[in-house]
C-alpha cells in the first residue's frame, strides 16, 4: 500500500514535471530565439499594416550581420518600431528624386514605398550605428527625425505576418 502511494504521488511528480519543463522552454525561446511582435502605426505601409503580427526573429544577428533593406524592430525608450535598414557603418546615404545612393552610387530598392523627399545624412555612419526608415516615407519616424539607431537597440529580424491570416506570409 505504502509503495503504490509512493508510485502515484511519483506519476503526479513527473506529470507537472514535465508541464514546468514545457514553460521553461517556451519561455526561453519567447526570451532569447523567437517572439511575436505587433506593427504599430502605418510608418511600413505597402509592405507591413497596422496591427499586423509578426514573428520577430531575436537570434539571426547573433550569427550573421545586419543587412540593408532588412526589416527590424528597434526599441525606443517606451516602445517598439519596425523600420527598413536604409543606411550601414561607414556610409553615406542619400535621397535624390526619389533615389537612394550610398556613398555617392544609386542603389535599386525592390520593395513598395512611397516617394522619399531629397535627404542627406550629413555625416557618414559611425561603427555600430544604422540608419532606418520606414516604407511610408511621408509619414514615418525615423532616423531622418530620431537621429541613427544604435545596434543594441536593434531586438531582431521580421519579416513573416502570422496574423490576420489573409495577409500571412513573407513580407520583404
């Protein structure tokens, strides 16, 4: 008798065991690999929409560099934006009737966006900094406001819409 009390109370053990296991895992890929994120605003308006939820992706930069034309999620003091990596260390950018060139020579960019007004970033970007925008130019705060980004404010990658699911998919 006492040995089967045993055995059950170890069955109910290993049971919330394994749930305790299930949290602790899905917390840790929540924290450190993937998480969802919510598109605020209409700043990436035609390739991202308000409340559009997507899947930002917090350990690719970990292994591999940051990239132009990316799509990032950048926190802010008190909150999150989504913009498009425009600008890398050690270049120059700018916006001439509506097109991009990088250190002085045009660059094709193959996405949606509204037209871009004539812009020059005055100095050339510092190591560890990034100059973003987003894809609504007319409307969008970014580093044409809020000055260059800082890596260690850059969270991650996104580029999958989960939700809602008539716009599910990759979104470059």
């Amino acid at each position: 008798m006492e040995e089967e009390k045993k055995e059950n109370m170890w069955i109910k053990i290993k049971g919330i065991l394994s749930y305790v296991i299930i949290i602790v895992v899905v917390l840790l890929i929540k924290e450190f690999i993937i998480t969802p994120i919510r598109v605020n605003g209409d700043s990436m308006v035609k390739t991202l929409h308000d409340k559009d939820i997507m899947i930002l992706d917090k350990i690719s930069y970990r292994f591999n560099d940051i990239k132009r034309f990316d799509i990032v999620v950048i926190k802010l003091e008190d909150e999150y934006i989504v913009k498009r990596v425009i600008g890398l260390p050690g270049e120059t950018v700018e916006y001439r009737d509506n097109k991009l060139y990088i250190n002085g020579k045009q660059v094709k960019e193959d996405f949606k966006h509204e037209d871009t007004n004539d812009f020059i970033l005055e100095e050339e970007i510092p190591e560890g900094f990034y100059f973003v925008m987003g894809d609504n130019r007319p409307i969008s705060l970014d580093s044409r406001i809020i000055g260059l980004i800082k890596e260690n404010r850059i969270l991650g990658k996104t580029s999958l819409v989960i939700f809602p699911l008539n716009r599910f998919g990759n979104k470059k």
